[in-house]
C-alpha cells in the first residue's frame, strides 16, 4: 500500500474512534444531569423539548 493510502485509513480510524469516544461522553453528561439515559430518537412525540435540545 501506499503511504498517503496508510495515512488517510489511520486518520479515518482515529476520526471514527473520537466519533465513539464524543458520544459516549456526552451520553454520560446527559445522564449526569438529567439523571436519565437520553432519548434514542428526540424526534419522537413522547420526548420533551427540554430532552430534545440537550
């Protein structure tokens, strides 16, 4: 393989991995302060505005 295909595969990798590592961080801050998971859809006609927008 080429270098610059190497490099564009790892830089990819780590973009996914901070992808995971962000949204797990935020579910954690969501549940810290609200004290609830957050909802899998805030789109759905059940889930607040105040849950929506966190």
């Amino acid at each position: 393989m080429k270098q610059d295909t190497l490099w564009s595969l790892a830089g990819s990798a780590a973009a996914v991995a901070a992808s995971m590592m962000a949204r797990k961080a935020a579910d954690k801050a969501y549940q810290k302060e609200v004290g609830e998971t957050p909802p899998e859809n805030p789109d759905e006609p059940d889930v607040e505005w105040r849950q929506a927008l966190l």
